[in-house]
C-alpha cells in the first residue's frame, strides 16, 4: 500500500496505459479519479477499482480544453478534497505522412498531448500540497524518429523538455515532476495504429522479444508517484524492454 489515502487524477484512463495506471495506483490505496472522453467507459474502470475494494470517481474531461481541466480538478477536490498525484497520459498518436499534414492535425496532435501536460500540470499545481507528483506519459518517440509521425514526435520531445523545466520550478515546494516514455505497449491505441505484420516486425525489434503491457508501464508510473521516488524530479524514465538500445 505505497499509496495508501493519496488522492490522484488519471487522464486517458478509460483504456490501454492510463487504465493500467488507474487500476495499479488503486492496487497501491489511491483513490483514484479516472477521467477520459466518455464518461461510461471510465465508469467501468471505477466499477472495476470499487471491486478490488478501492475508491474512485469518473469525469469526463477533454484534456486539450483548459475549463474542462479545471472542472476536473474542482470535481476531484469536491469528492476528495485533496490532490496528490497528477497523471497526464491522455494521448493520440495518428500515422499521417509529413507532406499530407495540415495545420489542424498538427494542432490537434499537440494539443492533446502537450497542451494538455501544460495545461493539467498547472491546474493541479495550483492546489497540490508540498510533496505532491505530476507523472506524465512521454514516449520513446522524444528521443527516437519514427516515419508518420512528426507531430507525435514533436509533442512527445516536449513533454519531456516542459518535464525538466517544471521540475525546476516546482523543487521548492518538494513537489515532483517526471514522465515515463513507453516502448511499444499492447494498448487499443497501438491496435489501431499497427497491423499484426508491423506488430510483429516491431516485437521482433524488442530484446525482450514482447509488447509492454500497460502494467509494465503503470508500475513504474506508481513508483514515481510514491514517497520511495521523493529525490527524482526532471527525469523520462524510459521503460520499452530495451528497444532504444538498439
Ligand atoms: N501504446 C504505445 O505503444 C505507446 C507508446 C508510447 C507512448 N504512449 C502514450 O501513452 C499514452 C496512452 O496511450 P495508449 O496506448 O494507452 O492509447 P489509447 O488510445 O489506448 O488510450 C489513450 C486514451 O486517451 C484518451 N484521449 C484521447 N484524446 C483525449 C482528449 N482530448 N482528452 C482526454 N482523453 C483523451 C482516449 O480516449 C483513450 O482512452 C499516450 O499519451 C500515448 O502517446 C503509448
């Protein structure tokens, strides 16, 4: 129970990595405020949390639109009345070529998954005690090219840049501000994105011959989020079964 009694809000929690986390930062005490687009699917989350014996609450929340980040935070302090943890994992990442890009996809692509990062990240500094956790979810793709995916890349090497400068801002109140970048994880997102044969050409890249699971991701996620991680700020954990080694 690292978590036991902290409050923490997950965005993109209805499914794939950020259920994951909704579900293992439960498994640790949290109650856990899942937030995503569709308010029912993160009702089933909730539902599922209750099950283990947990505590959580369902917003709906559009994370790229500052008052319905806001509206979030107000929820959660409502049923709470506190916030500890903020995740901000919310994210999309459609293959469009880069000659095919238009100004609206480019804007969307970053509003959703940096904006976003600025956007819950000082909504909920605002309120945090001292000590609390804002734990993003970056990408292998801040430090690696990927074909297709330009704006994703761009959005992802931002978190982990705006990651390293919030942790300088927020030190003094011992508030810590980090990002875990995924390798290639079984999510609906990716099924989306990957056919099996790229699928299979991708795990074949792996050295741990495997896609991560969203569990994979979300422990490292509660990690960052407990006490044990107090003394590392700034940092983009890297958690992809070793593909950027290659
Ligand atoms: N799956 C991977 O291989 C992988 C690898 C590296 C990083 N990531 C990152 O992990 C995060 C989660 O990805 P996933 O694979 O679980 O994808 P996913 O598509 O399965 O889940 C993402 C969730 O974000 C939600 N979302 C999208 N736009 C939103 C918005 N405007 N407001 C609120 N919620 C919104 C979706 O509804 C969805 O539930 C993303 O930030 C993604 O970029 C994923």
């Amino acid at each position: 129970m690292m978590l036991k009694d902290k409050i923490a809000i997950v965005t993109g929690g209805r499914q794939g990595i950020g259920q994951g986390i909704a579900l293992a930062l439960a498994q640790e005490g949290c109650r856990v405020v899942v937030s995503d687009l569709d308010q029912a699917d993160c009702q089933k989350v909730v539902t599922e949390i209750e099950k283990m014996g947990g505590e959580a609450l369902a917003v709906k929340c559009d994370v790229s639109k500052k008052a319905e980040i806001d509206d979030l935070i107000a929820q959660t302090l409502k049923k709470f009345g506190r916030l500890d943890i903020m995740i901000n994992n919310a994210g999309i990442f459609p293959f469009q070529a880069f000659a095919d890009l238009n100004e609206e996809d480019w804007d969307k692509v970053l509003n959703i998954n940096l904006k976003s990062v600025f956007l819950g990240s000082q909504a909920a500094a605002k309120v945090m005690p001292n000590g609390g956790r804002i734990v993003s979810t970056s990408s292998v793709a801040a430090s690696l090219g990927f074909s297709g995916l330009t704006h994703y890349c761009a959005s992802k090497g931002g978190v982990s840049a705006f990651t390293r400068a919030l942790a300088l801002e927020l030190a003094d109140r011992q508030i810590t501000v980090n990002a875990v970048a995924p390798g290639a994880t079984d999510t609906p997102g990716i099924n989306q994105g990957l056919d099996e044969q790229a699928k299979k050409q991708t795990v074949a890249a792996i050295p741990l011959h495997r896609l991560a699971t969203p569990d994979d991701i979300a422990q490292t996620v509660v990690f960052l989020a407990s006490d044990k991680a107090a003394y590392i700020t700034g940092q983009t954990i890297v958690v992809d079964g070793g593909w950027m080694l290659r």
